[in-house]
C-alpha cells in the first residue's frame, strides 16, 4: 500500500487527469522501474507503488471514491456521504489537536469533557448508528461492513496461460484463513481479480468486504512479456539465417514451427500470431520470435574451410549494405 501518498503524485498527473493521460503515465513509469529492466534495489517497491496508483486510478469508479475519501476510501461504507465523512474527520482533528489523545481509529478523546460519539460523527454511516444502536452495541456504530482487503499473487507465465489455482492466507483478528482461489487463464500482470464477499468482516452483522487478487507475473528465462504478446528469442546458425528454415519454438500452449525467410538478420522479430496470452473478451495475443544468429564457439577443421571459401566467393558486405 502506497500509504498516505497521494496516487495522482506517484504516477506524476493532475488531478484532472483523462483515463488516457493516467494509462500512458503509467506504461512510461512502468517501462522504467519494472524490476525486470531496473536492478537499482528500490526500483520494486516503487513499482509497486506505481502499480496500486495506477489500479485504484484507472478504475472510474475506484476512482471517485478515493478521490471523495482519500487513502481511506477502502474502508469506508459505500451510502456515507462525502462532505459528512470530511466534517467527521475535521472534527476529530481539530478535538485531537486540543488536547486529547489520538484513539486507534484516527479520532481524538479529552480528558476533561465528555464527548459523544455520535454528535462528533453526526450520523456518519447513514442513520444507521441511532441512539438504540448504541445502546443496544455499546458503542453507537451501528453495523459497519467490513474492509476491502487485497492480496498480491504472484504466478508464472504458463500459469497466466492456463490458468492457476492458489491458496491465499488472509490475516484477521479471529486467525489465520486459508481461501482456495482460481486464477482463470488469460490474467495479465496487474490485473485484479474481485471476489465479493470474501474480505474483511463486517460488524454487527453488516455484509463482509471484497479481496481483491492483484496479479503478478514473474519473470521467465524463456519469454519476455508485454500486454498479452510474448517475446521470446529465436536462435539460428548463419546458414539457417542465410537460406531460411522451420525451426520449433516452445510456446505456453505447446510447440510451434517458425517459418524463417532467406536471408533473416539478427534481430528481424518472426509474429506467431494468437500464440501469446489467451483473452476471454477478444483477441489473444501474439508471439514475437526475434532472430538471434549464434555462431560456433569453434569451428572443425572442415567448417573453417568452408567457412573461408564462403569468405573468399563472396561479395556481401554488411557495412555497406549489400
């Protein structure tokens, strides 16, 4: 969690800001402190910093109540009233501040005067916490649903493919619960998964929070991931590269034939099309397969000769073109 920080800072935009404005600050922030490409030791947490701003951001309606309620918009009921909850805050600041000692919820107690809850919150969830609530729970709240919670997942690459499934311990006052999870297939890096229901628990009877599954996709020695399209690299020898050829490249869902074209360079990427990340709402992605010209590290009797004849028939010359 990003802490008090404020989201719109994190990812460097306005308040204001588009939807798109916010998608292209984070894909420019992402591009630079992805563990993946920044060895620098902090480059982690700030990413993932910049991944819950952009989260909490690029969902529209996440976004209007962080923006009504700050850092603690996951806790709050959804009916409480924007201008109530602020004068609620500014009430408790402003009774901390004269004196009284900070309670475990952010609200002030004095020594002297008593202080009615109620009259200080001013009937901050709704109506629902009366004086026969208070009463009758002893403390004047009422029913309170319970809290958001999220838990990071990481998986692998296949897993994103296939699909997963996955044991999440979830803390709480009561203990530890064990909740299996699935992961369906076509989940990119990023994304939340919601499970209504399956939060924190609600008080007095109040209906428990969501959690929210934020997927993380580790890094692969074979594939290098962006979106939904794979990369992977795809080894030739020069003569492979000069002449072309079909070569087998393993792929998440099973292996596929490359068709190399004559006279392929290093670097030229072949697409597989449909053959990254699958995607349950439209088109999956695709598989770049990038050339790599590898030569023998050394080289028979025979191969050397051949290899100076090739140098001695042959006119090609790379630093001019042709």
């Amino acid at each position: 969690m990003a802490g008090d920080r404020d989201f719109y800072q994190i990812l460097g935009v306005p308040r204001e800001a588009s939807q798109d404005d916010i998608q292209r600050a984070y894909r420019r922030l992402a591009r630079t402190h992805h563990p993946d490409v920044n060895s620098d030791p902090a480059a982690e947490e700030r990413f993932k910093d910049i991944s819950e701003a952009y989260d909490v951001l690029s969902d529209p309606q996440t976004r209007r109540r962080y923006d009504a309620f700050g850092p603690d918009f996951r806790q709050v009921p959804e009916d409480v009233d924007p201008e109530t909850w602020r004068r609620a805050q500014a009430g408790a600041r402003a009774t901390a501040g004269a004196g009284g000692r900070a309670g475990g919820g952010g609200f002030g107690f004095g020594t002297g005067d008593e202080i009615d809850i109620d009259d200080l919150l001013g009937g901050l969830f709704g109506g629902r916490a009366g004086r026969a609530g208070r009463d009758r729970a002893g403390r004047g709240w009422g029913p309170v649903p319970g809290a958001d919670q999220t838990a990071e997942i990481e998986i692998s690459i296949e897993e994103a493919y296939h699909g997963a499934r996955r044991t999440v311990s979830l803390a709480s006052p009561e203990g530890t619960r064990n909740l299996q999870v699935s992961i369906p297939a076509g989940v990119t890096d990023g994304q939340r998964i919601r499970l209504s229901g399956q939060g924190g628990r609600g008080g007095d009877g109040a209906r428990p929070g969501d959690l929210y599954l934020l997927i993380r996709i580790a890094p692969h020695r074979n594939y290098r991931l962006e979106g939904r399209d794979l990369h992977a690299d795809l080894r030739l020898t020069p003569w492979e590269a000069a002449l072309g050829t079909s070569v087998a490249l393993p792929t998440p869902g099973g292996e596929a034939k490359v068709k190399v074209p004559p006279g392929t360079s290093c670097g030229r990427r072949l697409r597989l099309r449909g053959r990254g990340l699958p995607n349950p709402r439209g088109k999956p992605g695709d598989l770049l397969a990038e050339a790599k010209i590898v030569v023998p590290a050394k080289l028979s009797e025979a191969e050397r000769k051949l290899f100076e004849q090739l140098a001695a028939t042959s006119e090609f010359d790379p630093r001019r073109g042709r």
